[in-house]
C-alpha cells in the first residue's frame, strides 16, 4: 500500500511538472491595441504609450500580476534584454494587474527590474473588467489570469494619430520562449542573429497562475 502511495506522489508530480510550462510561441494577431496613460509605479506620474514608443524601433508591453511565478520566470532575461538592447532602439514596459502598487514594488526589487512599470488594475476582482483582460480575449488566450501576456509594437507600423495604435500586431499568449523572444528582438532591431542560449530559472522550474487549467498552447520548454 505504501509503495502505491508513494507511486501516486511521483505520478502527479510528474503530470503537475509538464502542467508548469505555458510557454507560447510568438504569433502575429488581428487585434485593436490603443494608446492608454497609467501611472508609473515608482514615481506616480503618468505614462503615455504612445510617447514612450517615439524614437524606438520596438516596443514590449508585458502584463503581468506580481505574484504570478510564471511572470517570475521571464523577469530576468527581459532585464538582460532591457539592459542589453535599449541603445538599440528597444522600449520594455511592464503592466501591473491584480496586484497593490506595493506588490509590483516588491517584485521589482526582489528581480532587479528598471525597466518601466506602470499599474492598470490593483486587486484580482477587477480580472474580467480590464484592458489586459479584453485584449487577451481578443487574441484567443483562454488562461485564467493570463500572466505573462505580451503584445510586440513597431513604431515605424503604428497609426501616427488617434488612440487606435494598430489593428494587427505580434503578441504571445504566454510565457516568452527566451531564445525565440531574443531572435525577435533582434531581427526587429536590424540586428545580425546570433546564437543564444535560454537561461535557467532560479529554482530550475516554471509554474503556472492557474495550475488546475494549464495553457492549451504550452509548449516544452527548450533545454
């Protein structure tokens, strides 16, 4: 009885640790993304998408709840892309959803984030009343929370007026796959391609938001 027991245990550890990954690949998607003004998280002042983008060749928003592991998991290689590519023309800005302006701080502290961050929504009731929420919808991610969900903007190809930015875009219903994400990165920027190398979580695995509902376009995790 004890060795079935204890069978049972890695069984469901092993289906729970291929449930873990929500990986997504890059995709290009028919979706009406507009300009929005949020208050960045560290100074309180506001943040104009549009504004933000001028000058750059891309743009990375990034929606993500504070306390969602699966956000953890990207943080620190879009640090490294941050701090690798901004002279390049690259543009991170993150989005806090369902968690306290102090939550955001925190996380951003305990990852080393200094990228922008500004906050949409502070508490998880306000889940199915958000941009973030609508977008996400729109381009056919049926995850819970939805965190990370990100959406790739080429300024040069935005609507220069309005508060229409584009009707079509990239974005990634998911976790960004790191190699796939740099390769992105680069070739949007005019840079040569190079080989890279994913980097490995700091307790070498990846959860979900949502572990009773693991995303439908997960993909295995490159080793």
């Amino acid at each position: 009885m004890k060795s079935f027991f204890a069978l049972a245990i890695i069984v469901f550890a092993f289906t729970c640790s291929f449930a873990q990954d929500e990986q997504s690949p890059i995709v290009e998607k028919k979706v009406k993304y507009k300009d929005w003004t949020l208050k960045d998280v560290r100074t309180g002042s506001d943040t104009t998408l549009r504004n933000l983008a001028a000058g750059k060749k891309l743009v990375v928003v990034v929606y993500f709840a504070p306390w969602c592991p699966n956000w953890k998991h990207d943080e620190s290689f879009l640090q490294r892309f941050y701090q690798q590519y901004k002279d390049d023309g690259l543009q991170i800005i993150g989005v806090g959803e369902y968690g306290t302006v102090d939550a955001v701080k925190e996380n951003l502290a305990e990852y080393n984030i200094t990228f922008p961050i500004v906050s949409e929504s502070t508490d998880r009731t306000e889940k199915n009343n958000t941009q973030h929420y609508a977008y996400r919808k729109a381009t056919d991610d049926d995850r819970k929370w939805g965190s990370p969900w990100y959406i790739m903007l080429e300024p040069s190809k935005l609507f220069p007026t309005g508060d229409l930015l584009t009707k079509r875009t990239h974005i990634i219903n998911g976790e960004m796959i790191e190699t796939e994400g740099e390769k992105f990165i680069r070739e949007k920027l005019g840079l040569p391609a190079t080989d890279t190398k994913a980097a490995v979580s700091k307790d070498g695995k990846v959860e979900v938001c949502d572990p009773a509902k693991p995303s439908k376009t997960a993909l295995k995790k490159p080793q």
